[in-house]
C-alpha cells in the first residue's frame, strides 16, 4: 500500500461538479494506492501512520490535534513508466481488491478517532489543495 501524503491548509475532491469531500481547516490529504498484495492489515498500518505522523505545525500529528484528514484513492500510484512514455498499471490492483482497502484505510482512521472526508472510488476527480509548506511524503507499509 502506498500513500502520497500532503500538508494542507485546506482541499476538496469534486466529482461532476459538485465537492464530495472537503477539509477547511489544516490537515493532511492522502492520495492512496492499492496493489496486488495488500491485505486489511497494512490498511491499519497505513491508518495509524498517518494518524499519529507528526508533520503539522509544531510537529503535531493529527491524533495531537484533531486535524482532519482527506482520503483519495488513486490506483496511478503504481503506475510504472520506466519504459518508453506510457505508464503501465499492472502493479495497481483492480478496483474490487482495492476499493474495499481503501475503504478499509478510511475505518481504521475513523477508528482512532479521525474526520475523515473521502473522494469517490473510480470516479474522475478534480482535486484542489492548498499544500502547507510545502511538505509531501510517500509512504509504503
């Protein structure tokens, strides 16, 4: 399972026009990627990562101050373009295995006590974000 982690001061995910999730307060949007061979184990790993992962200011985490956090699936980060100029997506697992992950990253946040606000799984997105920093990380578990 892979992440993209962003500070922000504010995003929201609209689909179709219309925001179906929005954090306007400082917190983390997370763009998560499912492969082949996760499992809901690393779903709770991810989730108590980036629940106590301490990149807001002052070097808090989420869990210090109650930030909320964005959840957006994104299958392209297993995309691989090492080869020639078109990425392929065959390390991205199919939607069946991975929307239930991703779902199941987003529980697990609930879980520990987390706002989460989420995209639309396969849907296309328009993401807007004020990035905080600017601080990105990529996490792997």
């Amino acid at each position: 399972m892979r992440a993209v982690v962003q500070r922000v001061s504010s995003a929201s995910v609209t689909v179709d026009g219309e925001t179906v999730g929005a954090i306007d307060e400082p917190g983390l949007l997370v763009l998560v990627g499912v492969t082949h061979d996760d499992t809901r184990q690393r779903a709770a790993r991810l989730a108590a990562k980036l629940w106590g992962l301490r990149v807001l200011s002052g070097e808090k985490s989420c869990s210090d101050i109650g930030a909320p956090l964005l959840v957006v699936s994104q299958f392209t980060l297993y995309g691989d373009a090492r080869k020639g100029r078109r990425p392929t997506w065959q390390a991205a697992a199919p939607g069946p295995v991975a929307e239930p992950l991703v779902e199941a990253v987003c529980a697990e946040l609930q879980a520990l006590g987390a706002h989460v606000e989420t995209g639309v799984f396969g849907a296309d997105m328009k993401v807007a974000l004020t990035n905080d920093g600017p601080i990105t990380l990529i996490l792997e578990v």
